[in-house]
C-alpha cells in the first residue's frame, strides 16, 4: 500500500543516468594521484583507498573516466553487492564491479542513498542476482527497482533525521578507534616494562611458559556412543575461539560427559584456564568460565599461583607474533608442545601482574560498553528505517525543531 502522498518510482525514473565501470584493465602506474576502484572500495558511504588500490595516469584517468558529480551515487554489484559511497570529487575510475546512479534534482539524493540502503532493497537486490561463483546484480535489475517516494520535502526532513543517526554512529565508531589506540599503546607500555605502575620497581624475570603452569594439550573424545555428547562439559574446538569477541569461553557448540572425557585422550581442565590455539589459528586465545576440554588444536595452561591467567592472556596476545613464528607445517600451521612450553616472556611479580590485568581489563569494559552503544544504534536506526522509508511513521516537514508529525 502506498501511503497518502508518495509515489512508487523505479530508480531510473528519478535518475539522468545508470551505468557500470569499465570492463577493461587501465594501466597502471606506482605512484599517482589517481586510482582505479572496485565495488570492494565502498564501504559506509565512502569510496576507501587503501594499499591494494591501484594507481593510474592522469592520462588514463582521462581516458577512462565516467560522468561522475555531486549527484552521484555509487554502488558495489558485482561480488559484494550493495556497498554504497557517495561521489565527492575523487580523482577515480570505476571497474565493472562499480555502478554509477547520478540522480535527477528532483530527488533528495541522501534519502535515496537510504533508501537503496535499506533492508527491503537489498533484498530485492539479492532475488536479482546472477552467478554462482561471483554474484552479479545487473543494471537492468538496479534500473527496475521500485522505491516509495514521499514528496521532496518530505525526502529531505527524513534525510535529515536518518543522517542525524549516522553522525551519533560515526562519533561512537570513532571512541572506539581511539579506545582501541590508547589501549594498544598501553599494552605496549605496561607489557613490556617500559611504564610501570605506581608502587612497583622490581625487575622483570624471563620465563619460560612451562614455569608458568601445568600445559594441557588437547585430545580426541569418544564418540562411539550417542550418549557421550550428552553432557555438561564444554569441548573446545578452534571454530569456537575463532568466534569469540572476548576474552572469556562460556559456551561452545559441543558438550560432553565426564565420562567420556575419562574414556579418552582428553583432559578435563578447571575454571580459569587458558586456552591457546596452537593449529591453524594460532594464537587465538580465551579462558574458560567453568570445566572445560578441548580437541588438539590446543595448547592450555592452568597456571599456578605464581602467575595470573589475565595477566598471560594480555600477555600473549601482545605477543601473538611469537608464537606463529615457532609454528611450522605445509597444510596448516601448528606449534608443538614442546616449542610452545620453552617460549619465554618477560614477567613481572605476581600483584603488579595482577594490577597491569587490572588496567587492561578496565580498557576493555570502556571498549566493550561504547560497543554495545553503537549495535544499539544500528538497530534503533534500522528500526526507524522502516519506519520512515515505508510511511509508517510520517514526519513533520513545517517545523525543523520536531522529527516527527
């Protein structure tokens, strides 16, 4: 139902023209001020240079490029399907990967950027796509697309209201990028030694990971019986780390009974202990939050009172480099018990260990609390989307002090 006012338009009909990059290879150069870009360059409304991005002359820039302007919007289809960026005057030429939509002034060109943004259009995008290996949306597809059109000042005050969500997402991503900054630059610092915490001066000791605990490595269960994954013991595989977003393992995707863990290679380890992928992903780390056993792709510690498990995680995290460097293998890397048990760290007393956790801890909660704000903002903005895209919800175009009627 098309709500009182607004029009059902295809993209074409509010566009002077829709058209894809090249379907050619430029030239490129080392160095210039000109680049050739892809779908995969668009990213949050932006066109991303990076150090894969090619190089081209200006002469091929002249050659090659497309009728670009302040109305253009461009869009990922081919691949990734359905990255968006605007044009800002970039110095550019777009593969086929990347379409092109210059829009009439008709329209409000930031409320159709939300619009072809939003979830009812992607999946529009996705019903249209061609390809098995590489998906590929078409032009015709992107040309044929019916987007709900209000009248343009209606546009505007919703473009307005959706953008206001976008810079309070942006500011919140940025406190995450330099939460993230100050606490690598603490880790660097309190890790290593070179800053240390008020009340400590003792010296650092180097030791070798098998003085830091008891080392674990991971076994094969038996899986004879139904029975035996029936259970409530956690068993760790390096799909379940890999998955992880923090430092603490509380469920994984496979239970096991005591028993079972008894009637096989396995070890059963208690609360608090550190688990370290040593195959494939090595490096990867977390600690468990109550019993747990893991499969081979790991090397765990249950450190004893000399050490805290914070404390080695921070620890070997900072210095995760270390331990892919003492892995070796053709198919996949992996680090044996033996090299991993004789890798040695720099390690304070047993209290200013626990205090440098402390610190790094508190890091992360600042980081994980701004985190939870910006998935809050993403939904409460995807939620007024619908809202507002759709004419669920009107807004009140004669006042700019209220957002909505």
């Amino acid at each position: 139902m098309v709500p009182d006012g607004w029009r059902q338009l295809q993209l074409i009909d509010m566009a002077s023209k829709i058209s894809d990059g090249i379907h050619s290879t430029p030239k490129y150069v080392e160095t210039s001020d000109y680049y050739f870009i892809n779908g995969n360059n668009l990213k949050d409304g932006k066109i991303v240079i990076n150090k894969i991005t090619k190089c081209i002359s200006e002469e091929e820039f002249q050659k090659h490029q497309k009728d670009l302007n302040d109305r253009t919007i461009l869009m990922s289809i081919n691949g990734t399907i359905g990255n968006l960026a605007y044009y800002r005057g970039e110095k550019v030429i777009l593969g086929k990967s990347a379409a092109y939509i210059n829009l009439k002034n008709s329209v409000n060109k930031d409320f159709i950027y939300f619009v072809l943004s939003s979830a009812k259009t992607r999946r529009f995008f996705e019903s249209e796509l061609t390809g098995t290996t590489i998906r590929n949306l078409s032009l015709k597809s992107i040309n044929t697309v019916k987007l709900l059109t209000p009248p343009f000042p209606e546009q505007k005050r919703i473009a307005h209201i959706l953008s206001t969500w976008d810079k309070a997402i942006e500011t919140v991503k940025k406190l995450i990028e330099n939460s993230k900054a100050q606490k690598k630059a603490l880790m660097q610092q309190l890790l290593t030694g070179k800053r240390r915490l008020p009340g400590f001066n003792g010296a650092w000791k180097e030791t070798a990971v098998k003085n830091m605990g008891k080392i674990i490595s991971g076994g094969t269960p038996n899986t004879n019986t139904k029975e035996f994954w029936e259970g409530e013991v956690l068993w760790m595989t390096p799909t379940d780390v890999t998955a992880l977003k923090n430092r603490f393992i509380s469920d994984t995707k496979r239970k096991i009974t005591k028993s079972g863990v008894e009637n096989s290679s396995a070890t059963l380890m208690p609360k608090g202990s550190l688990l370290v992928c040593t195959r494939a992903t090595v490096g990867l780390m977390s600690i468990s939050t109550s019993e747990i056993t893991t499969n081979q792709g790991f090397k765990s510690i249950i450190p004893n009172a000399k050490y805290d498990v914070d404390f080695l995680y921070s620890l070997f995290n900072f210095f995760k480099n270390k331990f892919i460097s003492f892995a070796c293998g053709s198919t996949f890397l992996e680090l044996s018990k033996k090299d991993f048990a004789k890798l040695y760290f720099m390690c304070p007393s047993l209290v200013e260990q626990q205090r440098i956790a402390s610190v790094l801890i508190t890091a992360d909660k600042e980081i994980e609390t701004l985190q939870q704000k910006l998935d809050c903002l993403k939904q409460e903005k995807k939620a007024l989307m619908q809202q507002l895209l759709t004419g669920k919800r009107r807004v009140n175009v004669d006042s700019e002090d209220k957002a909505y009627a």
